[in-house]
C-alpha cells in the first residue's frame, strides 16, 4: 500500500474555504444608515443631515482586505460597477457630496486578495 504526503495540499481546501466564508460572512452587514435626527414627536424644527453614515458588522475573516461601500438612486443599482466601489478598512462610511431631494440606496461588501462577498442587505436614505 503506499502512502502519500499531501503537505502543502492539505491547506488548499482551507483555503477555498476561506473565500467561501467571506462571501457568506457579509450577506447581513449593514446594519444602519445614520446622519438625521428628528425630535421624538416628529415636529419641524427637527435637525437633519445631508451627509448619511453608514455602520456595518465587522467581517472576521483571514485575508480580508477591507469593504467597499457602492450607492446608486434606484433599489439594486448602483453607480459603481462590482470591484469598483469606495474602498475602506473602517466599518464606518461617510457618503459625501450626495445630492438633495434624492433617494439613495447602499449596499457593502467585503473583499480579500481574491474574493468579494455579494452585496450586504440595501439600505436607503433620502437627502434632504
């Protein structure tokens, strides 16, 4: 019977793995779509905010890289096509520069040296 010496083999399906995880760890990342206050009744006067800030769960992940954050004005399509959205290591982002009177709709995802994850749950925001 001869045996064989996988060695270095043996991490490749670890590996494979780890891309998988990644892709299924973001599937419910962001979490909020902060930036406006209002009073607790609702009445005008309150203060609002132009500029949203997006909050995610962190991705506990080996080799992860960062997130990128992509928004476009209608659910599902975004400006940025897959690979190209704003880049971060923070699990908060600031969207500036956003334009009145418009709905926005946000999605993250998380990305290593090979792999991105799907698209996090959307969230929307409408400028004031």
């Amino acid at each position: 019977m001869e045996h064989t010496s996988r060695g270095a083999d043996s991490k490749s399906p670890a590996q494979r793995c780890s891309g998988a995880l990644l892709l299924l760890a973001i599937a419910s990342l962001l979490i909020a779509c902060g930036g406006a206050s209002t009073s607790d009744n609702g009445t005008t006067g309150s203060t609002t905010s132009s500029t949203p800030t997006l909050v995610w769960d962190p991705v506990n992940a080996p080799g992860l890289q960062g997130y990128r954050v992509y928004y476009g004005t209608a659910p599902g399509t975004y400006l940025q096509p897959l690979g190209q959205g704003l880049s971060t290591v923070s699990t908060t982002y600031q969207m500036l520069g956003l334009s009145s009177q418009t709905t926005y709709y946000f999605v993250v995802t998380a990305y290593d040296a090979q792999n991105e994850s799907a698209y996090s749950n959307e969230v929307s925001k409408t400028i004031p």
